[in-house]
C-alpha cells in the first residue's frame, strides 16, 4: 500500500506544482507585454488565464502533502529529520504561493485597465515565483537525497 501512495504522491506533485511553476514563471513576461500594450484584449487574457492556472493547480496541489503524510505514515518516517525539513519547506512554498504570489497576481489582473496599472511591478512576482521554485527544487533534492534516512531506499 506504502508504495501506491508513494506513486499518488508524486503524480500529484508533478501534475499539480510542475503547472504552477511554468505559469507563476510565464506571468511576470505576460504582466510586461500587458503593461506595454494596454489595450490589446489577448495580453490581459493571457494574463487571466495564468492566474486561473496557478489558482486552480494550488487547490489540486493540496494532494501532495495529503499522499505524503499518507505515504510517510505507512513508511514509518513521520518523525525523520528529512521528512520534517521537507514539511516546512514545502509549508513556505505553499505560503509564498497563497500569501504573495496568487495576490500579487491577482492584484496585476484587478489592475488591468486602469491608470495604476503601470506601476504594478513584474520585477517583484518574479522575484517571488523563483523563490517558490528553488523551495520546490530543495523539496525534491530532499526527497530523493533523504539525510539520514534508515529507510535503505
């Protein structure tokens, strides 16, 4: 059974965060070619279109640490350090995602149209979205490298 919930959670992880990063990592190009053409109703579709995208992949990304506490739990790992550090990374990743990225998009989105919408800086989502990758990419190195794991696998 431990061995199904490993295959859920993986798929999981990769069907649900690999959308998000290529999205997240496209917006901030997109929010530049909006803000550079103001009136060309495809920008700002493309624009709503990756916010829906990470929106929608965010929610289906919570069956990754579903599977994985799962997975963790069959295994007998719950309490090993690699597993804990893998928690909290992937808690700040999803923090950095609820909390600054998907408003911050939001925010571009709501923006659109109007005369402080300029001022909205891609620079910074950017900033954030590669953040939320390297968190995502420290998860995997931890996952696969397991430190002082007894576990032999």
């Amino acid at each position: 059974m431990a061995k199904l919930f490993l295959i859920l959670h993986v798929l999981a992880a990769v069907i649900a965060i690999g959308p998000i990063a290529v999205a997240a990592s496209m917006f901030p190009a997109a929010l530049r070619r909006a803000q550079a053409a103001p009136d060309d109703p495809g920008a700002l579709a493309t624009l709503r279109t990756l916010n829906r995208i990470c929106r929608v992949y965010a929610a289906v990304g919570l069956a990754v640490p579903a599977f994985g506490f799962t997975t963790a739990s069959a295994l007998g790992v719950l309490g090993d350090a690699w597993l804990i550090v893998s928690i909290v990374l992937t808690a700040v990743a999803a923090a950095v995602l609820a909390l600054l990225i998907l408003p911050a998009q939001d925010g571009a989105v709501a923006a659109a149209g109007t005369p402080g919408f300029g001022l909205v800086a891609p620079a910074r989502i950017a900033m954030l979205t590669g953040l939320f990758n390297v968190l995502w990419a420290a998860v995997t190195i931890v996952m696969i490298v397991r430190p002082g794991s007894t576990t032999g696998a």
